[in-house]
C-alpha cells in the first residue's frame, strides 16, 4: 500500500484554493444575471389586505414583480413537509409567497427580479402591502397557554404532540419510579434559540436553457439532490432536465438542509418565464429573519435517585418552539428527546414533548441539532442530584455511565432516523476518566484555593454526549481511474467547509494505492452523481466515507483482474503501491495503474499514442470472446452505494474552567478540555478542527448568542452588530485527546464528527459558572447582566 | 442591503468641500471612513439625496502634537492616532481610549472626527472629548471656522452641535497637565465591541501628592458623554464614593445586551478602577 494516509494529518486540500480567494461561492457566479429580491413582511402576524406594486413600476432596470397571484398553482403552493412524522397532527408550512397572512417578520410576500440587486431593492422599497395586524404570539409557553393562534386552523398552536414511555427494566414506568425512589428533584430550565450563522448566506442562481429545454440551477445548499428532486416536482420538469450544483458553500450549519426555500422555487421559475438566468445571494438581515432558528426550549424534570446518585426515573417535559412552520418536522424535539440520555444507562424514563407554533422565524435543525438542548438537561441534573448528595459530580456521572461490556446497549427509543436507539460501541469510564485526568478534575481544589487567595473566583464543570451520528438512509461513490492515471471521486453530498476534497481523497488513495495528489473530489454536483441524500447529522464521513470505500474496492478489483491478465499472474499475488501494480516478489513484473484504466476501455480509434494501445489491432486479444465480457462494463470504474443499519454513535465528554469577575460579573473561559470519541480518525488534524469550530459555536450559545424578539414578534439584534457570535478573541485554546472505539457497523469504523464540538458546551459552562458563583444557572446563554441579576437575587435571598 | 440610490461629489480641496456641503445642505453626508456611515447606508436607515465624499481633500490628514494638545484632522485615521508616539506623550488618554474602539480593520479607515460627529453614545472617543474639555473645530461657508467646545458639542444621541452646511476640519485635545494620569476602563461584550459602559478618568494630583482635581466621563450610559467632576469624594480619599456620585448621575437603559441596573453597577466599579489607575499614573508622572 502506498505510504498510509488513514489516520493522518494530511493538510486540507481545498485551503490553498478558499484561502486566496479563488473558491467559487454562489454570488462569484452568473455576473451577468438578473438579480431578485424579496418585499418581506414587517409584522409577525398580519392579514395582507393589498399589495399595491405600481409604485414600482417606473424603476428602470425593473423586469419583473411577483405576487402570491402571479404564481402558477403548483409554484404557489404550501412548500414540503420534508419529515412527516404521525405525531405531528399539525405540519404547516409556507408558501414560496405568502397568500392572505404572513406569521412572522421577514416572510416573502413579493418577489422583483430587475437588473442588479441595488435596483431590485429599489423596487422592494417602493411596492406598498396594506397590512391588517393581528395580535403576535411570541413567548412559546403563552403560545401553549392558548393564545393567539398562529395557525387559525390549529387553536392550541400545538403542531405535535408525543410522549415515549420506557419503563424500567422490570416493567415499571418512570412515573412510578420516581414516586417509590428514595430522592426526588424537580425543576425548570431554559435554553434560548440561536442560529445556523453561515458566512455565507442562502442562495440561487438558475439558467434555463431555451433550446435544451433544461435547467441549471447552483444553490448554496447541503443538499443538491434533494434541490433538485423538489424543483423537478415543483415546476413540472423531467428529472433529467435539470441539474443542481453545489458550488463551494460558505457553512450551512443545517439552515441549508432544509429545501426547496421559497427562493429555491421562486428563481427557478422566475428564469424559466423570462427565459434569462436570475440569481438571488441571500443578505445577512434577510439570513436573520427569513431562514431558520434554533434551540429555544423550556424543560421541566422530575429525576428521582438513590444515595449513590443513580437516576432511578426521569421524567422529562419539554415545551418545543418552533417558530411559525415545520417544514422539517419534528427532528429537532425527537433527538433531544432521545439524546438527551447520553451515556447514561437511566432506570426508566419518561419524555414528553409538544412543538408549540410562535410568530417567529421557523425552527430546523442547526448544528446539534436538539441535542444540546438535551444535554444541557441531563447535565445540569447530574449536577443538581451532585450538589443535593454532597457527591462529587463525576461520581455521580460514573454511577449512572454504560459500561464496556453492555454494548450495543438498547435505549429502547425510537431515533430520528424511525429506527431503534441501540448504540454501537464506546467506553465511557475511559472518557471520564481521560477528561478528569485532561483538565485536572481532582486537583482543581487547590487551583481553586490558590485563585482564592488572589481574591479570584473559579470553578469547574463537565458535560458528556453521546451523538448518533452517520444516518441513512445512504449515501453513494463514484470512482474513475482515467488513462492519465488520475483518479476521480465524486459522492452526491455537499461540502460546507468541512473538508470533504482531503479526506475523501485520503479514503480513495489509501484504498486504490495511489498518490493522494493524483486523487480529486467532487461533492454535490447532480451531473455527477444524481442519487445522494445530504451532508447533515455529522453523516459525510461514515455514509459517503464507506460508499468511497467500497467503490474504491471494486475498482481495485477490476484492476488487479486486468493486471493480472496482461502480466500472467495470479491477481492474488498483485500489490498496487504508488499507481503501479506489481506482482509480490517479482520486482520486473509491473503495470501502470493508467495502463490498466487504457486496457479496460478496448477503443476502436486512437486519439493519442496512449489511446492506441486499446485499439483493435494493437491489443488484439482472445478472438473467442467479446471485447467487453459479459457482465463487465468499459473503462476502470465503480460505483457503490452505502446504507447503514443504524446510526453509529459517536461520544465525548468536555470540562471546562472559568473565571468570574466578582465585581463586573464577566465571564471569562480559562481552559477548555475535550475528549472525543469518533470511532476510528480519518484524519485527526481535520477532526480536530471540526470540534473546535463546534466549540467555538457552543461557546456562542452558552455566553453571548440570543435572539432578541420583543413581544411584537420584532427581532431586535438583526444584524452581527448585536448577534453576538463571538470572535477568536472569545474562545480558549481548546485542548483535545482522541479516544477510538471504533465503529462496527461500517466498513471503515468510523463515526461522525461534524457536530460534536458544539453539543455540550452550554453544559459544561453553566455547570462551570454555577461551581465558581455558587449559583443555580438553570438557563443559557448568560450574559453577565444575567449573571448579575443571579447575584442580586441571591443576596436579596440570603 | 444595497443603498438607495444617491449622488456623489468627491472634492478635492477644503473650498470646495465646503462649497459642495453648503449646496447639497440637509440633504447631504459627508463621508469620511464610512465605518458607520456605510452600514446605515446600506441598511436604508440613511439615504441622503448627495455623499460628498472628503476623502481626496488636501490638508485634513494632519497630526499635531504640541504643547498645548493634540490636533486631529478630519482624514486622519484612528490607527494613525493610536499609533502615534508624539500624541500618546502629549496626551495618553488618546491611545488608551483607541484600543478599545471596534477591531484594527476598522480604525484604519475610520477618522477621530467621524466617530466624533457621529456621535454614538456608547463610543469612547467622545467621552474622551469631554472628559478633557477639547473642542471640535467647525468650518462652513456662511460662518466660516470656529471651535465648537465639548460641552457645547454633543446634544444628544448620534446629534452634535454642527449643521447641515458644516465640515468638522478637525478636533483639539488638550494636552495632559503636569502630575496627571489617565485612564479609560469599560467593559464590552466581545472584544473590540461598542461597551456596556466606559468611564474615562482624568486625576491631577498638587506638587504635595495630594489631589488636585478628579474628573470622569462616561460612555454608555446616557445620551451624551456624562462628565462628572469628582475632585472632592476622591480628594478625601474615598473612591467608593466618587462611584456612588457617579452612579448617580448616569441615565443609562435597558438594551438587548445589558439592564439599566447592570450598567449603573458597572459604572460604579469602572469608575473605582479608572480612578485609581489614574490616580498612580499621575503620582508616578
Ligand atoms: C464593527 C464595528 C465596531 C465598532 N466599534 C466601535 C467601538 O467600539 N467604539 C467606537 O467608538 N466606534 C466603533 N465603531 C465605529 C467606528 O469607530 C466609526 O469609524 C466611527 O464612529 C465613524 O468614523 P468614520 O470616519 O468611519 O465616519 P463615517 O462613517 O464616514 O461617518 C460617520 C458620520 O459622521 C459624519 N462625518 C464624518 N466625518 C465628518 C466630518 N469631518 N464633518 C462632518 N461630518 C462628518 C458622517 O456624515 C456620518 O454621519 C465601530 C464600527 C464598526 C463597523
């Protein structure tokens, strides 16, 4: 095999290119487009009694304006409800233009397509809608509580609601388990929402082509067969007309995923009626109000336990927000539900959620997915049932951990993937006892007295996970080797940044032999690769991973068949080392990998001196057979498909030290400290980086990141002036250990890692700032106004 | 985000900036780093029918320090100021106060004098401005040039004492006394943010080492820079009282980032800090 590349920092590939401003993101494409924009509603709740375009009309450049009215019916209708799921009795989602009522700032109602984007909002500002307000709903439990409806014909505004029951072992429910157990605590905590903050933002370019009677369509997406699926259905096009391309995405972070956006149907059609290409880049106030949010829950727990801090029964309800729609389902409720067990084998339990509709954006998953929010909830209970014990939390965590020797261990709950919670592999006690011995956990007394001493305030917390990552249902690898010896890989998801072109290659040049230099990749490109699902739920490297893999061994297969042929040698005794096949011992007897690929397609011309040794004359091989055998297919190529059984679970624990300022109430991280579990590394410099931009993004959850709406349904921190996403100046270096537990469920062993880093951030910080300040957090993000309130109300108490 | 649509006039000499300002008056901008002008542009929240654009003006990038103080012209940037040996001798509170103002990218384009005449009550070069008694210096037309006092300048939130038809040439700060110190402390809620609350301090001490006179501004908590002379709770020695006095003087509010209650309270300590940073620079000057 050709130097290992499995396992190795290999440097990122893609960088060189996106570092130095020759990557090419979807506004560095279609110059010569129209540009859209869209009039978006500036009420959370209103009736549209008028749109009034004619103001509009004498904008020069101006070529087109669009109403819910202009558009055909199948354009016009309710956009997808992408995840039906039976609980969810009330799915709602929104039209591409809204028709009669808008249900949350920055819902289109207008679409104008005109020369530059500058003209476009021209028109925008120009056309008048005669809104009728109606009373918003905005805070989700007044929304539970019956009021306003959001949906009229869903009064309640509960979209779904779902309770799963796993009893103890010996059949009892949670219920009782916590009534019979010899310690109850019941509380409430809440976590605010956020959002999937792309740098770049959404966006579509699409060019219809007249003559061809086809569609192009970019999207900056991280799903382009999924665009491409809907877009067919939506305008009524055959599936091979239309082609949907990924350029390089600036992030996604799940906002991505979700599809078709109104813009996604709304350019394509436009294109297709003007006969021009028309483009639409998303701007950063239309990412805040008219893409997707996330996290905002409230949670209510009821835990009982025994002395030594081992949950008996645990009864969880949580009140979801989810914004005005649900195009995605209920996703985001049903992992935190089912995540929020983490790995902690729990007596019984009990969950119940309702997804309650609000006049706010809609919410989708974003990065976690629901999962810190579960972990936040099983984390800050260890930490209370820790602190009512007196018990040292790790303890507490190490009483309740699955053991080794239990795997697969059985949640007995349904995932999101509709198949059951069995979790693959893992050694938690290890975790534990690699992230106490990372941060320091059993001397962190004496740093604690030493800060004292200085007049500083420290403290420490921990937060475990456990990730179902690598969801189907599957994923698929194309592989060609050309005459050139170049080998070219193509998988139907996306990549956002994540770096796809390094260690797809990696996989490809490990598994062929072959130089990673000779290696190229190409994700998300329809003409490519037409059957994928999406690059989301940390899957890329485990789906596609494995579909490369096994594509990758079929080709080595014809390969080292045609070898062995043209050298007369048991392909058995075959090596392919640095592109080149040779016979083991044997060091004369070799073939080039690019003459194998020159073999294998038998060519009647001779296009070059290459192509000439395939022609008829020059390799005239066995007269009683056909050129191609049967069965066989020209050139050296494979394609295979990969479709999990099960999700395959990845695990981490993170510990944290943070400093308060006793005076102004700062917040300040001193050390962060990950161990990380994602099954066998791939590339460990890669993962590595993923979970420090995952940490980076909880940090931005636990401390600053908000979303500001007042009671009018108006958000108020719209902009990255007052979004406070923090900046490298606001994140600690992040110390990491690797532990491998590798995956047997897929061919390579892996799991995900795309989403980690962020999951138990908000966690670890609350337990950290309630060990420094000595009180409750039970809420997140905390600023330090908040954590100055906290105290005041602390000392009012004492 | 894209502006309206807008003319453009780019002079190139102070005549014609002026001349061009006066005739496009109240429907005109003028643009010096555009740091704040561009957002509010581009977010519609400014749309002006003319942008006189002074950044081809000859003679307003000057920097002088000289006894009296420091002169700051309308194009000089603010990395150049907070760069500048000879203006940090002059007058230290200068540098201080510019390395908290937003992140590098930013202070090479943006001006002294814009983030003066802009006028947010949250920045920290207007509470410098007042808390050192400068001036800015306005020139137009009709009226020719004056120096407009910072007590005198600052009327409210983003408003200051200048016209439509007026170029702000440029701004004076005076020059450090002997035995003084300074200092700027505030609190933001990511580096290089808009702060919560800041507080400047100016404390002279007498040639016995006693304190002559204490004065703070501060950033943040009201509609314009709150000046607040404290020569006598800090002369007994007592800073926590110069805090309450202070305390009691601000006006600030709630916002998405912080409670009116979090930033009195942090004024008090800001305050406390900034003074007694002062105060040992100035035993040690
Ligand atoms: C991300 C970010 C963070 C920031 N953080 C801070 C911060 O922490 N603290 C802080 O103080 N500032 C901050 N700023 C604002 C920054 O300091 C601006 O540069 C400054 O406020 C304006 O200076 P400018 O030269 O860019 O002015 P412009 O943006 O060009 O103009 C601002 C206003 O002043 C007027 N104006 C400018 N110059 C003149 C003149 N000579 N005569 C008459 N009118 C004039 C303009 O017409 C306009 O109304 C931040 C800005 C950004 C983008």
């Amino acid at each position: 095999m050709t130097a290992k590349l499995f396992g190795e920092p290999v440097g990122r590939r893609e960088d060189p290119r996106l570092l130095t401003g020759r990557g090419r993101y979807l506004d560095d494409l279609g110059s010569g487009a129209l540009a859209a924009a869209f009039v978006r509603s500036p009420h959370a709740h209103a009736r549209i009694r008028d749109i009034d375009v004619s103001g509009a009309l004498d904008i020069e450049g101006l070529v087109a304006v669009y109403t819910f009215e202009d558009l055909p019916p199948r354009v016009a209708e309710p956009l997808p409800l992408l995840i039906p799921h039976p609980a969810l009795a009330h799915g709602r989602t929104a039209r591409p233009l809204a028709k009669g009522v808008v249900r949350h700032v920055g819902e289109p109602v207008a679409m104008v397509v005109a020369h530059d984007r500058y003209l476009a909002e021209d028109a925008c500002a120009l056309i008048r809608v005669d809104y009728e307000p109606r009373e918003p709903v905005v805070d989700v439990e007044k929304a539970a509580e019956g009021g306003p409806a959001v949906h009229a014909d869903v009064p309640g505004n509960v979209a779904a609601h779902l309770v799963q029951e796993v009893p103890s072992a010996a059949g009892v429910p949670a219920r009782q388990m916590i009534e019979s157990a010899p310690y109850t605590l019941a509380f409430r905590l809440d976590i605010e929402r956020s959002a999937p903050m792309p740098l770049e933002g959404r966006g579509v370019l699409a060019r219809w082509d007249l003559d061809d009677r086809s569609l192009r369509v970019y999207s900056s997406t991280q799903t382009s067969t999924g665009v491409r699926m809907a877009i067919a259905a939506r305008l009524g096009l055959p599936l091979p007309s239309v082609e949907v391309i990924a350029p390089d995405v600036g992030g996604g972070f799940g906002v991505k995923l979700v599809h078709p956006w109104p813009e996604e149907v709304l350019v394509p059609w436009a294109a297709m009626v003007l006969g021009r290409e028309v483009k639409w880049a998303e701007d950063r106030r239309e990412h805040f109000v008219a893409s997707s949010h996330e996290r905002g829950q409230a949670q209510f727990v009821r835990v009982g336990f025994d002395g030594e801090g081992r949950v008996l029964g645990l009864d969880v309800t949580l009140l979801h927000d989810h914004g005005a729609y649900t195009p995605y389902g209920i996703i985001v409720p049903i992992v935190t539900s089912t995540q929020l067990l983490g790995p902690y084998r729990i007596g019984a339990y009990r969950v119940e959620f309702s997804s309650v509709y609000t006049n706010t954006v809609q919410v989708t998953p974003y990065r976690g997915a629901g999962r810190p929010q579960g972990v936040f909830c099983m984390e800050r209970t260890m930490d209370r049932i820790a602190a009512y014990l007196d018990l040292d939390r790790t303890a507490v965590r190490a009483a309740n951990l699955i053991q080794p020797g239990e795997f697969p261990y059985d949640q007995r709950m349904t995932f999101q993937d509709g198949r059951p919670l069995i979790y693959d592999s893992g050694d938690y006690p290890e975790s534990l006892r690699m992230i106490k011995e990372l941060i320091g956990w059993d001397s962190f007394a004496e740093f604690r007295a030493a800060a004292a001493a200085d007049g500083r305030r420290v403290g420490i917390g921990i937060g475990c996970y456990v990730e179902g990552t690598g969801v189907g249902p599957y994923e698929g690898g194309h592989v060609q080797v050309t005459s050139d010896g170049r080998v070219h890989v193509s998988t139907g998801l996306t990549s956002q940044g994540q770096g796809h072109e390094t260690v797809f290659a990696q996989i490809a040049a490990g598994e062929l032999g072959v130089p990673l230099d000779r290696v190229s990749v190409v994700t998300g490109d329809t003409r490519r690769l037409g059957y994928a699902t999406g690059t989301f739920a940390s899957r890329a490297a485990v789906v596609s991973g494995s579909a490369i893999a096994l594509a990758c061994r079929k080709v080595r297969e014809k390969a080292l068949r045609i070898a062995a042929e043209a050298l007369e040698a048991d392909p058995a005794d075959l090596v392919v080392e640095d592109g080149v096949i040779r016979v083991a011992g044997s060091p004369g007897a070799a073939i080039e990998l690019a003459t194998v690929a020159t073999l294998a397609n038998p060519l009647r011309y001779a296009f070059d001196a290459e192509a000439a040794r395939a022609t008829q004359f020059a390799a005239p091989g066995d007269p009683d057979r056909p050129p191609i055998a049967e069965g066989e297919e020209p050139g050296l190529e494979g394609r295979a498909y990969y479709s999990p059984l099960r999700s395959t679970f990845a695990s981490g624990m993170h510990a944290a030290i943070v400093e308060t300022d006793p005076d102004t109430a700062e917040i300040k991280i001193l050390r962060y400290a990950v161990v990380h579990d994602c099954g066998r590394l791939i590339n460990p410099m890669i993962v590595e980086g993923q979970i420090h931009g995952g940490v980076a993004q909880g940090v931005g959850g636990a401390l600053y990141e908000r979303m500001a709406y007042d009671s009018h349904g108006q958000l108020r921190n719209a902009s990255f002036m007052d979004f406070l996403m923090p900046y490298a100046t606001e994140i600690p270096h992040i110390e990491t250990a690797h532990l491998e537990t590798p995956s047997p469920l897929n061919p390579l062993g892996v799991k995900g890692a795309g989403e980690a880093g962020v999951i138990p951030v908000a966690a670890v910080i609350a337990g950290a700032v309630e060990d420094a300040e000595g009180i409750v957090i039970d809420r997140m993000p905390l600023s330090p106004s908040d954590l100055f309130r906290l105290r005041e109300e602390a000392a009012r108490r004492r | 985000m894209k502006p309206p649509p807008f003319g453009y006039r780019a002079p190139r000499e102070v005549g014609q900036a002026l001349a061009d300002i006066a005739a496009v008056g109240e429907d005109g901008k003028v643009l010096a780093g555009g740091q704040s002008l561009i957002p509010l542009l581009n977010m519609r929240l400014a749309a002006p029918g003319t942008v006189v654009d002074i950044n081809r003006v000859a003679g307003l990038d000057t920097l002088t320090a000289g006894p009296d103080g420091v002169r700051v012209g309308a194009l000089t940037r603010q990395a150049r100021v907070e760069r500048s040996e000879e203006a940090a001798a002059v007058q230290p509170l200068l540098r201080q106060a510019l390395r908290l103002v937003a992140h590098p990218a930013i202070r090479n384009r943006g001006t002294v004098v814009g983030s003066l005449v802009h006028a947010d009550p949250a920045a920290e070069l207007p509470a410098v401005l007042a808390v050192l008694d400068g001036s800015v210096r306005l020139a137009s037309v009709a009226d020719g040039e004056r120096d407009v006092p910072a007590r005198e300048f600052f009327t409210g939130p983003l408003e200051v004492a200048a016209g439509p038809d007026d170029l702000a040439v440029s701004a004076f700060f005076p020059a450090l006394p002997p035995r003084t110190g300074t200092a700027f402390h505030e609190v933001s809620r990511r580096h290089g943010d808009f702060a919560l609350a800041g507080v400047a301090a100016v404390v002279t001490m007498r040639a016995d080492l006693g304190l002559e006179e204490a004065r703070v501004a501060c950033a943040g908590v009201g509609p314009v820079p709150i000046v607040v002379d404290v020569t006598a709770e800090a002369g007994a020695g007592d800073r926590a009282a110069a805090a309450h006095t202070v305390r009691e003087r601000i006006e600030p509010e709630d916002d998405v980032h912080a409670g009116a209650a979090y930033r009195r309270h942090l004024i008090g300590v800001l305050t406390e800090r900034a003074l007694a940073e002062a105060s040992r620079r100035a035993a040690d000057a």
